[in-house]
C-alpha cells in the first residue's frame, strides 16, 4: 500500500528523472562524437584533401607580408607618385647605395629622417642593427613597429642625439626639406659626429640642375593647362633647398674626412638626373 502511494506519487518524477538522464547521456554522446570527428578533421587535415594542405604555407611564407610592409613604407616615406621609386626595385636601390658606405653584416646604421624606416627596413630584415629619427610622428611610430627592438625618435633632425654612436649614419632624401644652410650644416655636423666610421648624405638636390628641374616641372603643368604663375602659387612654401658641391667640400676639410661625390643612377627614379650622392669617411 505503502509502495502504490509511493510510486503515484514518485513514479511521474523518476521517470522524468531517467528521462533526463537519457536525454543527457545522449547529449553526451552526441558531443563527444563530434568532437572525435574535429580531432578526426584535424589530424587527418593533410590527407583529407590534398588540395587543401598547402594553405598554412602560403600564410607563413616570410616575405609575404614583409613586401606590403615595405610596399607602404615607401609609399607613406612619399615615394608614392608617377616617376618615383618602382617598390619593386627599392630593395636593389638601397643595396646600391648601401655599398656606397660599406654596409656590411654586422654594421650598425642609423637614419636621420628615416620617416616610416623604408631605407632601413631590407637591413633590419637582415639583422643589422638600425635605429632613426624623424621628425613626423606618425610616420617614426610606423618605423617602431615595423622595427621592434630598435630606437626611432621623433624630434627635428637638429636635435639629434650624438652621445649614441653608429657605424654609418645616413639620410636619404632629407637635406632638401632643410629650409637654410645653416640649419643642413648644424645636421651634417651631428652626423658627423653621431657616426664611427662613414656618413652618406643620399639624393641631394643639384644646385646646378636648378634651373633645369623647375623648367621641367613648369612644362608639365602647362600641359595640364594651368599657368606658370598657378605653378609658383602651388608651390610656394614648398620649394626645395639646392646644394653646391662646395657646400659638402668645406664640410669634409674642416673634419678633415674623405669625401666622394657619385650619381644617382636608378633608371626608374625621375628625380636621379637632379640628385647626387655624397659619402664622408673618417680616416682609420
Ligand atoms: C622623402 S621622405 C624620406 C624618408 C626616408 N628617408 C626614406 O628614404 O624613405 C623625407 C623625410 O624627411 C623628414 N624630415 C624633413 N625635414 C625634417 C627635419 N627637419 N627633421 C626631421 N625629419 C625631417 C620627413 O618627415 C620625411 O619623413
């Protein structure tokens, strides 16, 4: 008696309860199923289809992602309009002119104006130690991270530090943005004075192609139909500073260095016929 009141009153709730447990087990089941076939998905991933087991690959494969890096760098450093550096050829253009200041295994090289670091970027990839300066922000905290590891400061190439010293110090397409010669020879000095060994001031505007570079530039915009004056608007206040070799001849005789004048030669750079290379060595 005891047992039938018992069980109506229970019964409906154990068999819910071994309804649930079912129910539950069964879940169970379920889940552990599909998680052997993931496990089963992803151990056998290589065989499973071969069409598919090379993808991993393509994502690791090192210089990738490296040339977008470099592709950006030199298109926000502004080498980003019609005749100007190829970012396929930058890599070849810089070993060039690296060979201009012994840059080897091992040397360290530091960029005044370096911008976002694309002159310096195929060294770090190849281990040199590199550090710059620059005095745009946001272009020196792309260096940063592109760079890890290695010191890029913002500040006004004036104000470059010469306690830290490099084997090579180098600026490449800086000196023209200079707005007097006093202030180029306060940052040559510091350069000098920053490197161990040789110093390369790369792309320098030629005094004697003056003349020359606005002449083109002028035509160019005439084709575009606007006027010489729209031409000198448009650019006012954003001239170039223009260099004498014999700017650089007096420097090298005052520090008593070697000095070598060579061409830019890179026949995809526009600007190269009115560009030079300068190269400073302390003796041994
Ligand atoms: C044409 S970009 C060249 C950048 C880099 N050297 C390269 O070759 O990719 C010129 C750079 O000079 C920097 N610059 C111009 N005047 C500067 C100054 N007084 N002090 C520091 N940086 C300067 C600009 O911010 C810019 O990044």
């Amino acid at each position: 008696m005891k047992s039938n009141v018992f069980s109506r009153k229970y019964g409906k709730l154990s068999r819910s309860v071994v309804g649930f447990r079912n129910c539950h087990i069964f879940i169970l089941a379920r889940k552990k199923s599909r998680r052997k076939s993931h496990l089963y998905a992803r151990e056998n991933y290589d065989t499973i289809n071969p069409m598919m087991s090379n993808w991993k690959e393509v994502w690791d494969k090192k210089d990738r992602v490296q040339k977008y890096i470099l592709e950006c760098m030199v298109k926000s450093d502004g080498f980003d309009s019609l005749g100007t550096f190829q970012v396929q050829n930058w890599s070849d253009y810089c070993e060039t002119l690296y060979s201009k200041v012994g840059v080897r295994e091992g040397v360290s090289v530091f960029e005044a104006g370096c911008g976002s670091g694309a002159f310096l970027y195929p060294l770090f990839l190849k281990g040199n130690t590199v550090g710059g300066l620059d005095y745009c922000e946001q272009l020196v905290n792309m260096a940063g991270s592109f760079m890890p590891g290695f010191h890029f400061l913002c500040a006004d190439a004036e104000e470059l530090d010469t306690d830290k010293k490099f084997d090579v110090v180098v600026s490449h397409s800086l000196f023209h943005y200079f707005q007097d010669y006093d202030k180029a020879r306060t940052v040559l000095e510091k350069m000098i004075f920053k490197s161990n060994k040789v110093i390369g001031v790369f792309d320098v505007c030629d005094e004697e192609m003056k003349a020359e570079y606005h002449k083109e530039r002028i035509e160019n915009f005439v084709k575009e139909g606007f006027t010489e004056a729209q031409y000198w608007e448009k650019y006012q206040n954003l001239d170039h500073l223009f260099y004498s070799r014999s700017f650089f001849e007096s420097v090298a005789n005052e520090f008593g260095l070697h000095l070598e004048f060579s061409p830019q030669t890179d026949p995809n750079y526009g600007n190269s016929r009115l560009r030079y290379n300068v190269t400073f060595r302390k003796s041994a």
